[in-house]
C-alpha cells in the first residue's frame, strides 16, 4: 500500500493571518544529517540565526567540520557558533563546560562521556546529561543569544569552564570578568576565514562565589582581565540538589557594548521556558509556510527537517542597532535591511535560493541588498562568504542567479543599476579563468584547473546577466551577455555528447566520462554534461534531437559504469552516474520533461525520494 504525499506552498505574499499554525516542529528531527558525511548539527538556532550554541563532540577531521558527529559518545562542552553542511571546518566559537570537582583546564580532561538515550533535540532546543558531572544541560536560544541551564547535583564545587582557546587557532583574545554574575570577552581567530573577529557577554542567574583565570593553561590567581593567545576561566558556584544555574550569553562581531546590547535587547530575564516556546513559535510560522499532507510521518520527518535545515542558512550578521562588520572589515550600519553573511551561494542558488523567493521575499530582498553591500565594500559581489572574510570557496559568480531569480519573480526594492554594474565586473575580473574564458570562449584546461566545469557554470551566469538586462532595458548589455551565454557549446564534445575540458586547441585526452579529475568541480563529465540550463533546446538540437538528448539521460541514469578517478567524498547517492549527492545532479531528472517521455521525470524523482 502506498502512502499519499501531497504538499501546499503557502506563498509569502498570501496572509494566514487568523489560521491555527500547526505544530510542525514534531516533524523535525535535528539529528539527521549529523552521521555519515552530512556535517549538520543538533544544537538551537532560531531561522537564519546569528547565534548557534550548542555541542562539540569532535574537534577535528572533515566529518568534525560542525563540531557534532552523531557516532560520538564524549561531549567537550556548548561552543556558541556552528556551521550546517558545509565541507570545511570553522567557527565553534567560545566554549562553555559544566564540571563538578577539581578544575581542569585541558579539553580532554574536563570532557565527559554522554549516552544518546538521554540527549534530545527538537528546534530551538538542545539537552543532553554529562554522565562524569551528572550534570543535565539544556539550551535554548534567540537570534543573537543563547541560554543554557545546566542542572548540577548538590555541592559547593559546580563550575562553568569557558574556553576561548577552543578548536580555532586565535590570533588574539582577552577576557575580563565583571562582578560576580558577569563575564565579557573577544577573540579574533584563524581557520577557514582567515580574520574572524567575535565579541560575548554572559550572565549569571546568580552570582559565583569564586573564580579563575588560566593562561597558557596555568592558572593565576587574582586575575580579573587577560589578554592572550590561551586564555581560559572557570567560575564557581554552591548549589543544592538538583538546582539550576543559568547562563545567558550573546555576540558580536562588534564591539563589546554590541554584544551587551544584543544580550539585553533579546534576552531581558532567564526565563528558559519562555525563551523556548517563542523559538518553538518562531520555528513554526516559518514551516507551517509549507503544508505537507502524509499518512506516513516518515516521510513528513524527512520533509520538515529537510525544511528545517534549509532556513538555518545564511545566518544574520548584524546586531540589534544594524551595526555589522563588511568586507572591508570596517563597521558599517544597514539602513532598511539586515545584513547576513554564510552564503554557499554555489550549493544554494539551484535550490535553497528559489525556494526562498517564494516563501520569504523580505529576506531574499535583504540577501540582495547585503550582496550589494558585500559589493560596495569588499569589492566583488559575494561567492562564499563566512563572517568578514570572502573565502572564495567553490566557483561561478552565482550571487547573480540569485538576484535575477528574485528580480524575474516580481521582487523589487533595490538598485538595478548598481546590481547590473555588480553583475559585469563579476565576470569581467582576471582570476579563476574567467579571462581566459572572456577571451577564448572557454576556460582552457592547461591554464586553469576545472576548467570544464567553470566554463558551463560561467555561460550560465552570463545567461542570468543577459535576462537581467532585458528585464531592465539594457539591450546592448543583453546581447553581449546572450552572445557569452552560449559559450557552452565550446566544451560540448559531438562525437561523445559529452562536456569536456578543451586543452591546447583540442580535447583534454585520454577521456573517460565517468573519471573524476582536475578538470571538473566535485565530480566528472556525467555531472557536468546536461548543466545547460539555460540553453535545454539548444543542447537537444547539438545532440541530435529529443530522441538522442533522451537516450542521453537514460544512459545517465542506467550506466552500469562506476566512477573513476580520485576519491571524492561529495559524491554519492549514485543512480548509475546521477549524484544525488551533489549538486550539479540535481536539476537533471526534470529533464525527462524536455523529451517525448516526462512521465520518467515523475519515475527518477520518485526514485530518488524512496530509494
């Protein structure tokens, strides 16, 4: 018996106002994606959040990039930063540890071991138990702030360990503790972004009654304030059974009186209910935008985490007085919009990016006019982002797909003019092959690595520039960018119906379609061979017609052949050589709907779905 799997978009533009908001959040399981290489993480965070306190169970490796792995048994502590999905480690700022005892100030030390029977997590919730203290943590969280009750037994030595030193090389830090229910402090670290600068401000629910500050691991006594490359703290509290002391803390990429602000701004009091019900509530209005219909809660778990997931990211990068810290490095205030960074712009622009210009426009509008900020002051519409530092990480220039998305759907309120300019010096800048592809039509593969790759990805940001400025009237701008768009064609082998990487005036040779090489982005020609979405009819046309471009993507779906080449970690959720598992696959199914056979569209999406 099959189930029935329906879903209602509820579009951001129609009110739901006076409609009961379902509780979707049952439906949401934060523990999925944390095993096998999915590198999310299980910790609180309210949609698009800037703060994200929860557990760091594994500190390094590339299955550790989150700081949670959910094979893990040994908890170090609750760092107030983490980042979902992504292939390289960072953030894991600030690290908080409750311990019963002697202080220790070596992670593996004041680790302890937890059991997975007693940790749960559901949005905008995270607790587990610490089976070395028994001490029960549990943290909730608003948009710039985190708060944590962590249940301790009776004693008169329940501490609170605060690591600044934690997973990230740190460049600079200095902590000071004020009064005896406050502490404040800064770190500027080294990882994937290369200058990450953070502020925090914690409190007390009530006050410690004594204290301590360790540098280089060695602690000193009397100590209020340090400065450092090591520094760590502990404070102490006498608590009776079973009672909880609660810790409230936010950043800032700021200043401190940012953080302080952002703490009393969003997090007045210490009531831990409260705070939870309202990310609860907050978790809600967002999934209720999309009503899924099921008989088999299965298949809405996956759906709603699914959901979840995708509003996690980009995170808001701004404090409460609309003070941010640019690419330029320099602070800078939005007027009438907030300021985000963490866009993995060439895993989102296919996917989370459309979708969120159907369901949120207000946001996707703050997202272009940060791109145009990111522009502005950093000198390049943004490719990776993460904190103050551009990484450029993964290619294309896909910022652009997304504002001409945006703009193609109807959303409007920023500088078109000052976008379209964005949008040709983003192509027409000497790095990445982008003039060697300017000047020859493709990029060469004895002149830039994934060169094949690149060219297909760069025709299709040219297309995107094309329509933006027939959209705006920009019609010599439009044929030269539609002239560009068919670059495509210029790594398109006939006789192999194949993309392939052009070398020396020829082909790349020997060639196996299905070996992953140097001349493709995370995978092999198989996946970049139909990423010719802008131009479907015209690559049925070099193909030889619907019947031949139909085959094609039969033999794609069905080959028997295996991958090839090095070892690549992204790719998997093989069906014959489609990747689910990455995204230049992700599109490819629907192309059945070009051929004389859509029904397979319909055949290989369920596929993919329930296998």
């Amino acid at each position: 018996m099959k189930s029935r799997f329906t879903i209602l978009l509820i579009l951001a533009g129609l009110s739901v106002l006076g409609q009961t908001k379902k509780d979707l959040t049952r439906f949401v399981n934060p523990f999925i994606g944390t095993g096998g290489h999915g590198h999310t993480y299980p910790g609180p965070a309210l949609p698009f959040g800037m703060i994200q306190p929860g557990p760091d169970t594994r500190l390094e490796g590339w299955d550790g990039c989150s700081g949670y792995h959910y094979t893990d048994s040994v908890v170090y502590g609750f760092s107030q930063t983490h980042l979902s999905g992504t292939g390289i480690a960072d953030y894991c700022d600030f690290l908080l540890m409750p311990t019963v005892g002697a202080v220790k100030f070596n992670n593996q030390d004041y680790a302890s071991p937890f059991q997975k029977r007693n940790e749960k997590a559901s949005p905008g919730y995270y607790s587990t138990f610490l089976d070395k203290y028994k001490v029960k943590a549990e943290i909730t969280t608003t948009r710039r702030a985190g708060l944590y009750q962590f249940t301790y037994p009776a004693g008169n030595s329940s501490n609170l360990i605060i690591d600044l030193k934690h997973r990230d090389k740190v460049i600079e830090s200095w902590v000071e503790i004020v009064g005896d229910r406050e502490i404040k402090g800064y770190r500027r670290s080294k990882a994937w972004s290369k200058s990450q600068e953070l502020y925090f401000h914690l409190k007390f629910n009530k006050p410690f009654t004594s204290f301590g500050i360790a540098e280089d691991d060695v602690l000193k006594e009397g100590l209020r304030t340090a400065k450092g490359t090591n520094l760590k703290l502990y404070v102490r509290f006498k608590t009776a059974e079973q009672e909880s002391v609660r810790a409230k803390i936010s950043i800032s990429a700021i200043d401190p009186q940012g953080a302080l602000k952002n703490l009393e701004s969003e997090l007045p009091g210490f009531d831990f209910a409260a705070v939870k019900a309202k990310a609860k509530e907050a978790w809600n209005a967002q999934l209720n935008k999309i009503e899924a219909e099921s008989s088999n809660n299965e298949k809405l778990t996956t759906f709603y985490t699914a959901l979840y997931h995708s509003l996690l990211n980009p995170n808001l990068y701004m404090d409460v007085d609309g003070r941010y810290r640019g690419l330029d490095k320099k602070v800078h205030k939005a007027v009438g919009f907030e300021y985000y960074s963490v866009f993995s712009l060439w895993d989102t622009y296919r996917t989370e990016n459309p979708l969120l210009t159907l369901i949120d426009k207000k946001r996707t509008l703050d997202f272009i006019k940060t791109f145009l900020a990111m522009y502005q002051q950093g000198g390049l519409l943004p490719i990776w982002p993460l904190a103050e530092d551009e990484t450029f990480c993964m290619i294309g220039n896909h910022a652009i797909p997304v504002i001409v998305d945006a703009y193609a759907k109807g959303i409007r309120g920023f500088d078109t003019e000052l976008a379209l300019k964005a949008m040709k010096h983003a192509v027409n800048r000497k790095q990445f092959g982008i003039d060697i592809y300017s000047k020859y039509g493709a990029v060469m593969a004895d002149k830039e690595h994934e060169s094949a790759s690149k060219t297909v990805e760069y025709a299709y940001d040219d297309w995107c520039i094309a329509q933006f400025a027939k959209m705006t009237g920009k019609e010599k701008d439009y044929q030269v960018y539609i002239a560009r768009a068919q670059n495509w064609k210029n790594v398109y082998d006939p006789s192999t119906k194949h993309i392939r990487a052009r070398y020396n005036g020829g082909w790349w040779k020997p060639f196996n379609p299905t070996e992953v090489n140097n001349n493709y982005t995370e995978g092999n020609s198989w996946h970049y061979s139909f990423s010719t979405q802008q131009d479907i009819n015209g690559h049925i046309n070099m193909m030889g017609g619907r019947l031949a471009y139909q085959n094609k993507l039969d033999e794609l779906f069905t080959t028997k052949e295996k991958l090839s080449g090095r070892d690549q970690s992204d790719i998997t959720g093989l069906i014959g050589q489609y990747a689910h598992g990455n995204e230049p696959s992700h599109h490819m199914a629907y192309l059945f709907n070009f051929t004389q056979h859509p029904e397979k569209t319909q055949f290989y999406v369920n596929k993919i779905m329930n296998e």
